[in-house]
C-alpha cells in the first residue's frame, strides 16, 4: 500500500484543493456571474461530450489497465502499445464525428425551443469530444506507468482554477459568456495536449508500430477485453450523465443548472475513493497478473474503510450544515436539498465497497460487471422516464442512488461469493457508531444568526469528535500512522 498511500495522499490533496475552488466558485461566484440556464448549457456540454468521448475510446481504456503489464517494457517502447492507443483513438473519434453529424439535426429539433443555448453551441462538441477522448486514453496509460496523479491535478484542480479565473473575469466584464465558453471548452481539451506533452518528455509517447509484438491469441483477448470495456466505461458514464439530459428532455437548461449546483455538493465526499482508484488500479491489475489475492484482499479491506472514513466525515459535515449551504445560494437553488442529501448517500455507498470495481474490473470476471452494468442503463432509464416528470431533480437523484446502490452491492455480493474477497469487518461498524455520535453531536448545538459562525463551529465539533475517536480506536491504521508521523508520536499496538 506505500505507493498507494503516498500517491493517493497527493491526489487528495489536488482534489480536495479543486473542491475547495470549487466550493468558493459554487458558493460566491457562479450565482452572480452565471445564469441558472447558463450554469445548465456547461453541464450538457460535460455530460454529452462525456459520453461521446467514452465512447470514441471503443473500450480501449479497458486494455489499457488489463493488458499493459503485458506491454510494459520501457527499452522496448512498450512493444508499440502508444501506437495502437492512438490509432484506436482516432478510429474511435471519427466513428463518433459521423454519429454526431447524423444526430446533430435531431438534437438541434429537440431543444430549439426549451434550450436554444445549447443549439447555439452546439460546435463546440466537437472538439470537447476529441480532446476528452484522448485524455481517457493517455491518462489510463500514465496511471499504468505509476502516475496517478497528473490526470488528477488537470482534472480535479487545474480545470476548475481555470474555470474560477474565467468567472472573474466575466464578472468585471472582460470578457462576454461566448468567450467565456470557448475558454472554458479550451480548459476541458488542455489536460490531453498537457499529459500528450508530459509522456513525450518522458520518452514514454514513442508511437512506433510493434505489429508483429501482437500475436492472434493476444490480439484476439485484446479484441475480447475493448468490446467488454466498450459496453462498460459507457455505461458507467451514461449512469454518471443521463440524468442531466432526461432532465433538459423534461423540463430545460434553468433545471438542469440548479440540479448540477446540488448535484456538486453531493460528489464532494467521494473525492478520497477516486483518488484511491486512480492508482489501485495499477497495483491490483500486476496483482492479478501473480494471482496475488493476499494482496487484492488487503488493498479490498484498506480502501473501503479508509474511503468510509473519510466519506462519513464529509457525508456528515454536509448534512448537518445544509441550512447554512442554502442561506448562501441564492433562493432560486433552494429546491436542491434533497438531491445533496440523495447523492451524497449514494456516494456514501460507493466509497464503503473500496476497490470493488477496480477488482472486478482487472480481473478474469470483469464481464459480469459489464452485464450488470448494462442491465442497470436500461432499468436506469426507465425509472427516469417515470420519476423525471414526477418529481423532477429529486426523481433524478432518487435513479442515480438506486443504481449506484445497486451495482455497488452487487459487486461486494458478487466478490465474496465468487473470490473469497470482502470488505467490510467489526471496524467499519465501529466507525459507523462513531459517525452517528459526531452525527448527534452536530445536530444538538443550536442553529446561530452568524451562518459562517455556525459553519465553523458545528464543522469543527463534529470533526474533533470523528477524527479523534476514530483514531483512538484505530478504525484506520493508514490514518494513525499520518498522524503519529505528523505530532511524531510513538505507535502504539492494539
């Protein structure tokens, strides 16, 4: 777990520094530069160009984390395995460019009217596909050269710090909304061009052919693996983006803008497991290659109860503090609780199954996670066809949480049944208690006139009490040894 440790430290740092930019532009910024429809174009063009953008991959990311170790000789040029990467890139982004050409009159017919913006800036799909697409690409492949982090500070950090100094400059007017969106397209297609730079510094961007490396049997797996990571990596972002497009299809931009805002709020707490899967990832898939399950097992328990107590923490500090996060929105964000509360749970869930997909994921049965994962697409989206018109935004978290719900038990079920492998022990209850405690603790002291005073002593009281008794009571040996190491106290044994 040392690389693990240190690099999920690091890219916890650049997320968590990415939250907090983004929680001042969320907070103080977006709603007096941006309008509830203009904050809703931004996000159909992340959640169209997203799903576009996996799917011009053709799956082959999935290669890219299962197959490389394979590959991986560095005086070789990795046996040509950038050279297929970027050929698989290019077929993938013009099969893409066709089906957008072909589909963009129907899209342009189906939003005139409720969303005339996005029909307005509809070209700027285009590039966000292609750039996007290549960042998948490239930064599964430096996630595979032990680099996890880089794709985490463009993504999490640069991206938003881009996005901030766009709005201030829109608010004192130097700029205008058109050329706000072409900046903030330009800092969505920047990370692939930067990592692009990066590997090609390193001497790691070599795209010279190694056709004959390949032999049938390998190519025909290679075959086998992208059409599998092909069905999920889309259907893992269609579950991550629909949402927004059944709510433009119902209702329109405003909606879906207001519904982005709360939907922010929610995904703060996940920001630890992501980082933790960025470079799991690389160690469980040479794991696997050793059939090492000793250590898949102990990176399956340590990332779930690291992941759920840092998670708890977060899911706890948002509740509790939700009547101070709506007194500083405008009222027009005010219809957006429950969908924090909803999607803050669902990600709750998440981050308690550890590693579970990225297990499943590089293993020899990743495709019952591809089946499972289709199946819920579809369920998915029959329940936002019922509940969207119902209940709106809160139909729509209400979807998002019972397929993240589902397909993360599903996956825990599935491990200990079919590998032996379980996350959860006496300790993740143990912290459980603990977060009701801190929990209870938040919501007795009293609701004060000052919001940001409130903020500040109710955040800071329930974190005194988590984070010490957690540590006390040794929920995580990862977090005792931070902070013996950081007061330099002499480790103590249970």
């Amino acid at each position: 777990m040392g690389v693990i440790k240190r690099q999920t430290i690091k890219g916890s740092i650049y997320s968590y520094l990415g939250v907090l930019v983004g929680f001042f532009t969320l907070l103080y910024i977006i709603p007096k530069v941006l309008s509830t429809e203009q904050i809703g174009l931004t996000a159909i063009l992340v959640s169209v160009s997203a799903l576009y953008s996996q799917f011009s991959t053709l799956g082959f990311t999935n290669v890219i984390g299962r197959m490389f170790p394979y590959f991986r000789d560095k005086d070789k040029d990795h046996n040509g395995f950038v050279f297929l990467t970027v050929v698989v890139g290019i077929i993938g982004f013009a099969i893409s460019l066709i089906s957008f050409l072909l589909l963009k009159p129907w899209i342009i017919a189906r939003n005139i009217e409720n969303s005339p913006l996005l029909v307005e800036y509809i070209w700027y799909l285009v590039p966000l596909i292609f750039f996007r697409m290549f960042f998948l690409l490239l930064d599964t492949y430096n996630k595979m050269l032990f680099d996890a982090t880089t794709g985490t500070f463009l993504s999490d950090l640069f991206q938003r710090i881009g996005n901030l100094l766009l709005l201030i400059a829109i608010y004192f007017n130097w700029i205008n909304f058109p050329q706000y969106v072409f900046g903030y397209v330009f800092t969505l297609c920047f990370p692939a061009v930067y990592l692009a730079g990066l590997l090609l510094y390193r001497k790691q961007f070599n795209i010279q052919p190694k056709l004959d490396f390949i032999q049938p049997p390998l190519r025909k797996e290679m075959i086998h693996l992208s059409f599998f990571g092909f069905l999920s990596g889309l259907s893992a972002v269609a579950l991550k983006q629909i949402d927004n497009l059944f709510l433009n299809k119902y209702y329109n931009l405003s909606v879906v803008g207001v519904y982005n805002i709360s939907f922010f709020f929610g995904t703060i707490i996940l920001i630890p497991a992501v980082a933790i899967g960025k470079i799991s990832s690389t160690i469980i898939a040479d794991a696997w290659k050793d059939n090492d399950l000793e250590t898949i097992q102990d990176i399956y328990y340590k990332s779930s109860i690291n992941q759920l107590f840092a998670a708890l923490l977060l899911f706890i500090l948002m509740v509790t503090n939700l009547h101070n996060i709506f007194k500083i929105l405008p009222p027009e964000y005010g219809g957006g609780e429950w969908v924090i509360v909803i999607i803050a749970l669902s990600n709750l869930i998440v981050a308690s199954t550890g590693a579970s997909v990225q297990i499943i994921g590089t293993s020899h049965k990743f495709k019952i996670q591809t089946y499972s994962m289709v199946g819920l697409v579809g369920l998915s989206i029959i329940l936002y066809i019922i509940l969207v018109p119902l209940w709106g935004m809160v139909g729509a978290a209400l979807v998002s949480l019972f397929s993240v719900a589902a397909s993360s038990l599903l996956r825990v079920f599935y491990l200990q049944q079919n590998m032996k492998l379980f996350p959860y022990r006496l300790t993740h209850l143990k912290c459980l208690a603990i977060g009701l405690l801190a929990f209870a603790v938040g919501k007795i002291i009293p609701v004060m006139y000052n919001y940001y005073l409130d903020l500040f002593i109710r955040s800071a009281a329930i974190s005194a009490v988590f984070i010490s008794l957690t540590y006390l009571l040794h929920i995580s040996d990862d977090l005792n040894q931070v902070v013996d190491k950081f007061f330099k106290i002499k480790p103590t044994h249970r």
